[in-house]
C-alpha cells in the first residue's frame, strides 16, 4: 500500500490512537481465551504516555490522512548479576486497523522506529512477539545473547535485536524486565475501569 505518512503522534491524536488499539487487538475469540475480558492493550498506550513510555519514539501512520496504525517505545533493562544493569529499548504495543493489516502499515511503523531508535543512540532493543513476523527486521531470539525473561525462561516469542555493534556482550546471565504496564493481571481492576469509561465515551459521541 503506497501513500503511508509516518509521523511523531501528538496530543491531539490520543484518543483515536487508544482507539485503533483497542479495534486492532478486539479479535475474535479473546474473551473466551480468558484474561480479563476485554482488550488490554489500548490502556497500556494511555498509561505508556504517562510513565516509561518514550514520546519520540511514539509514532503513528496516516494512509490519505487518517489514522490507521502506531507504535510507541518505552524503557527496559537487563538486569545482571552483582546489581548492574544495561539498559534496553522495548516497543509495543503495534497496532493496525484490522481492515489495513497485511498492507505493509505495520512494517512502516517498524522500520520508522528501528531508525529513530539508532538515532536516538539506543543499544539494542528486546520485546515479546510474533516470532513468525519480526526475524524479517532482523530480530533473533533473545537466547541467542543469553538472556532470559523475568522469570528465567526462553522461548521463540522472546526477542531481540542489537542496534549497536556488540552491545549485549557480557548480557549473558542476564534477566529481561520491562515496564509493570504490560503485566495483565496487575492492572486487571483499573482496566475494566478503563474499559467501561472509554467504551461510554465512545458511544456518547
């Protein structure tokens, strides 16, 4: 799809982004999946913005002016043995319109973020994803670098990918931690709440 404008999201675009989240990740059968019974993540976006969230590295993308896709990057670290640390990029969540998905808008959003992120001196970046998807900008498995998440584990869907030379040497032993955000079941009250207030903010429109 030609046409797509990557851009640096802005106040004014909050509430539509919140709202392509929650479309874009409303997919059949998640309720019955379990969880908490209703999309998590555009309340991860609103409270991205607020605390470890990264404002230049919050983008969204326009197809003939419209809003159908963003991205935003938030703080995370490795943490080593003997209380050290190194410092990490995370990103998510990437979320499209449903009815553009599959038309190269996620990959704009990607990419965009990718060179920003090297811009902006960042080392390296790890997150947890489709690892069908993301080995095609590069990402590997976070094993790779020897690294585990939290809670010493590794799997397919753990990722990462250096944007310095070397950067995660001497990583190896190292634990992943990422923004409290993004644990579901932490938040699960306060997104309900969320949830209900948005939806009847919508509806009254």
């Amino acid at each position: 799809m030609e046409n797509i404008v990557v851009r640096i999201e802005r106040e004014e675009d909050f509430k539509q982004v919140e709202l392509i989240t929650r479309q874009a990740f409303s997919y059949p059968g998640r309720v019955e999946k379990g969880g908490i019974g209703c999309p998590f993540e555009h309340w991860m976006v609103h409270k991205l913005r607020k605390r470890d969230g990264i404002q230049e590295l919050s983008f969204v993308a326009e197809y003939n002016g419209k809003i159908v896709g963003h991205i935003i990057g938030s703080k995370a670290c490795i943490e080593l043995p003997k209380n050290s640390s190194i410092k990490v990029l995370n990103f998510g969540p990437l979320s499209v319109l449903p009815e553009y998905q599959r038309k190269g808008v996620g990959k704009a959003l990607l990419n965009t973020f990718i060179d920003r992120a090297r811009e902006m001196d960042y080392g390296a970046i790890m997150f947890f994803g489709r690892p069908e998807y993301y080995p095609q900008f590069g990402f590997v498995e976070a094993s790779d670098y020897g690294v585990t998440d939290c809670f010493g584990h590794n799997y397919p869907a753990f990722m990462a990918m250096e944007l310095k030379s070397n950067y995660l040497n001497g990583a190896s032993g190292g634990k992943f931690y990422e923004s409290d955000i993004f644990n579901e079941q932490l938040h699960c009250n306060e997104v309900k709440e969320f949830d209900r207030y948005f939806l009847k903010g919508i509806n009254s429109v």
